[in-house]
C-alpha cells in the first residue's frame, strides 16, 4: 500500500505564479496536481521548468484566459495515457478540461464556468457546460471506476462553504441553481473529498483580491476533488493549503489536496 496525493490549484496566470508552483511542488511533491487558468498559450508553457525537479505535465493553453494542466511526479506516476482535451459532449473554444489515465485511475482537471450574473448570457454557458460535464461523467465512470474530477468549480456547495451565506444567497457561485448542477455530479456517485471529513469550520479556498477578504478570511470554497466510490473509500485526508495565499503576489486560490492510501 502506498499514499497518492493527488491535487488542484487555480493558480490565475501560470506566467506570473510559476515560482510558488515549483517551490510549492519541492515542499509538497503530489503525484498529480490539476491546474487551471493559465492564463498562457501552448507555446509558452514552461514544460522544461517542471522537467528540472522531475516533474512532467500535458497541457491545453489559451493566451490571456482560461488553460488547463495536470503536471505529474516522473518519480512515482507513469507516462499519461487516453488523454482528453475538452468535454466530449460540448464544442468549446475555451481550453477547460483536460484527462488523462494513470495506471487505472482517470484523473480530470477542469476549470469550470464562473457564470458572471446570474440570468446572463455567461450564467446560461455555465448551465449548459456543467449538464455536458455531468453528462460525460456519467459515462466516465462507466468506462473507470477509480475517477478523481479536480479543479475549480466556481461553486459553493452548500452554505458551510460560504463566510456569509446572507450576502450570498442568491448571488454567482451561491444560487440554487449551481448547487443542484453540483449536486447532479455527487448523484452519479461522486463524493466531495473534503466532506468526508469532519473539517473545522470557515476554511475555504478561494478569497477575493479586494477589500482585504484574504485577511479577513471572506471566502468560499469553490475548488474541489470528487471521487468515485473506489477512490472516496481509500480517502484518508483532505484539505486546503492557505499558506501560498500569503505569499507575494499570490493567487486568488489556495490549492487543495487529497490523500488516497492504494
């Protein structure tokens, strides 16, 4: 038996946060970590970074927005197989899924819709993407039982996950219509990993820039790791690491990470 760590950060722009994802992989060597807006086209990518401290990675980038990667440890993961860029079910231009096999583990990334304003024309992208996202899960898990889907879900699952639930009812990321699309993923059997757990209270992953939230801790807990059943009943831990939220110039989110004993 051995431990796999396996995780999810988004990290707004790999260009600018390159230096806290490579120290943050030395002080925390997951097997595979999701990582979402890069925020950098394919040419840029700086593969050869990740190479230098034995990592790899597959990569779907968009210049200025959005961008997907699952960067692997060399050391203990194989090279990916079947590997998927974008939903199947959604013609998209906008790089936001990417999976891969490792082993027998199906390990998807995705950079979900935010949405913008409930009503918009963004809100109505957000509902028809995540019915397509449920709708390949479906089928997903038929074709792998061991299924980890990471990333940034730009929802709150349920009001725990929200520092004023007030203030929130209601809003983008909050409303009930994103909690049931939510929902709907844990209904074909996914387990929200960070649920399995009694977790103390007010963590969440993702703060706003503005009016000192970090500081306050006015946050949400938007980044997730479901499981399928297999993978949720090997799940010893998971959690959020806010320490990189306060480093110099830092992302919005914190990453999160899970631990499965296989």
């Amino acid at each position: 038996m051995r431990t796999l760590q396996i995780a999810s950060w988004n990290v707004n722009s790999l260009k600018v946060r390159l230096p806290h994802v490579l120290e943050w992989l030395q002080a925390t060597p997951v097997d595979l970590l999701g990582l979402q807006e890069l925020k950098l086209s394919n040419e840029d990518f700086p593969l050869q970074a990740f190479e230098t401290i034995n990592y790899s990675a597959i990569f779907s980038g968009q210049k200025t927005y959005n961008g997907v990667a699952i960067v692997y440890n060399k050391n203990s993961m194989p090279p990916p197989s079947d590997i998927l860029i974008n939903l199947p079910s959604y013609a998209d231009v906008q790089q936001r899924v990417i999976g891969a096999t490792f082993n027998d583990i199906r390990f998807i990334n995705a950079y979900c819709v935010n949405g913008s304003e409930i009503g918009s024309d963004k809100f109505n992208y957000k509902m028809a993407w995540f019915n397509a996202l449920t709708q390949d899960c479906k089928s997903w898990l038929a074709q792998w039982p061991k299924l980890a889907l990471v990333g940034d879900f730009n929802i709150a699952p349920t009001d725990t996950d929200v520092h004023d639930p007030v203030t929130w009812k209601d809003q983008i990321l909050c409303s009930n219509q994103e909690r049931e699309l939510f929902q709907g993923l844990l209904n074909l059997g996914l387990h929200d990993s960070f649920r399995l757990f009694n977790q103390p209270e007010k963590l969440y992953s993702w703060w706003d820039y503005r009016q000192l939230a970090f500081q306050k801790n006015k946050g949400l807990r938007i980044d997730h790791i479901l499981l399928s059943k297999p993978l949720a009943s090997c799940c010893t831990r998971s959690y959020i690491d806010k320490a990189p939220r306060k480093w110099p110039k830092p992302s919005d989110h914190a990453p999160v990470i899970t631990n499965l004993t296989l």
